[in-house]
C-alpha cells in the first residue's frame, strides 16, 4: 500500500506541475496532498474520507492533514483535478493500447434504497433519476455510469446520466477521442445507425450488437468478438462495485457525483498495478 499511495501522490504532483497550478503559499496542505488523500479514500476505504485521513495524518504522509470541514471544502474547490488526473490516465492507457480495441457500457450508481427515494434529498422529487436494471428486474434510484474503456479495463472516458436515461441517447454525450483505426464494441442498447455512420467517416468502426430482428447482422465472427469483449467491460464495471460501499454518503448531489468520479479514477489508478 505504501508504494501505491506514493506512486498516487507523484502523479497528482506532476499533473499540478504540468498544469501549472498555482499553490497558496499560506496552505499548510497542498492540493496534491488533498486529491491523494480522496483517492486513496476511493480506492482502500470505500469513499470514506475519515478513514482516509486517519492514514494520512500519519508522520510519514501528511502530518498536516486539514480538519474534516477544511478537508471536504478544498476537494470541492479542486474537483476539477479529478478530471485532469483522469484525462492524464486515460491518454496514457490509450497510448499502451496498441490494438485500438475499446468498449462502452453503462452501470448503475444508487443514491438510495427504493424505500427511501421519496424522502431522498439529493434529487428531490426528480422521476428522471428513477431507472431500470434489466439484469437484476428491479428499479433503482441514482445515475447511470456511461464508460468507455480498453480491452484491458482501463477507463478512457466517463460520464454520468440520470438513471432513466437510454444507453443509445448517451452516444451523443461520448467525444470519441481515439486513435484512427480504433474498433468501438457495444451490446445491442448502443444500435444507432447514425453514429455508426460518423464514426465510419471518421475511421472508427462501431460494431454495436445487432438485435435479433434486424436483417443487416453481422458475421459470425464479428457475433463472437462481441460477445468475448462485453465480458471485458462487464469485468470493468465489477471492479468499480467492489470499491464503492453498500450507500455512498453524500450530503449533495455534487458531492455524490463526485464521488463516484472518484472512484472510476481510483479504478484508473488500479489498472496500473
């Protein structure tokens, strides 16, 4: 874990660097220190950031760990960091990725029990968040989790949904920033003919499983591959529910947002083990 932890802040310290971020110099705790302490929150204690801190504030990490209120109002002004540190992962696994194959799929994020969604104050009446999870035939109440990841895992674009939200309507959110020559896999909720065909212009093939009535199927090779790789995000998506808890605690909606961008970073960082 030791190494983990230092290799986190290195990174965090070289991105600040490379951005050119400028420090307060009456900051006892710097930023770099402030997003290694969310991360490894994200990443060894389930979101919980007093645990998070109690490591920390440790002689041999940060012995000027900030107060709980300090802490949570300094990651919330550099929450953006989160999104640098991420992209910065992100060009670095597309850039390993040599055979330019990639997948998307969506997963849920709960804010709640069903129980308890017309007394939830992080959408408040707000039926949009309300979505379906086919696989487990139940409702749940949340954000879906749209990725974009390699054939290995490693997370190279993510954004978050209402869970009501369609996973064909979210192909208008993804940018799309790959490689020429990249083969794009998705399961047959991603079938949008246009998309594939912009993609096509832009040399990037969309192979998106086909429903069992269309009549354009694809070989059966292609059929194969598919389903081989669905495994591989399905695999993504399982890591990420290892590291989140049985309830996020959040006490805004920003605040559980960014959480859950904290964990798809920590599942980031755990790629590179």
């Amino acid at each position: 874990m030791d190494e983990q932890i230092i290799a986190i802040y290195c990174l965090c310290a070289d991105v600040l660097r490379g951005l050119r971020h400028p420090e307060d110099a009456q900051c006892v705790m710097n930023d770099a220190e402030v997003l290694t302490t969310a991360i490894v929150a994200a990443l060894y204690f389930g979101g919980n950031f007093e645990k998070a801190r109690a490591l920390l504030a440790a002689p041999q990490y940060i012995p000027a760990m900030l107060g709980k209120s300090r802490f949570n109002r300094r990651l919330h002004r550099i929450e953006w960091l989160v999104l640098c540190s991420f992209e910065t992962l992100a060009e670095l696994s597309k850039a390993l990725n040599v055979e330019s194959v990639y997948l998307i799929d969506s997963f849920p994020i709960a804010a709640c029990d069903n129980y308890r969604i017309r007394r939830n104050k992080l959408y408040p009446h707000d039926e949009t968040y309300r979505g379906y999870i086919a696989s487990k035939k139940r409702y749940f109440f949340g954000v879906r989790i749209h990725l974009l990841v390699t054939e290995h895992g490693q997370p190279v674009e993510f954004f978050l949904l209402p869970g009501h939200s369609a996973d064909v309507s979210a192909l208008d959110c993804y940018r799309f920033d790959l490689p020429e020559g990249a083969t794009i896999y998705a399961d047959g909720a991603y079938n949008d003919q246009v998309t594939e065909a912009i993609l096509g212009e832009a040399q990037r093939e969309f192979l998106q499983q086909r429903k069992k009535n269309m009549l354009d199927q694809f070989p059966g090779w292609v059929q194969y591959f598919q389903q081989h790789y669905r495994k591989r995000i399905e695999t993504a998506g399982s890591l990420i529910e290892q590291c989140l808890p049985k309830s996020i605690h959040a006490v805004t909606a920003k605040g559980f947002e960014l959480k859950v961008a904290l964990f798809v970073l920590a599942l980031s960082f755990q790629c590179l083990w």
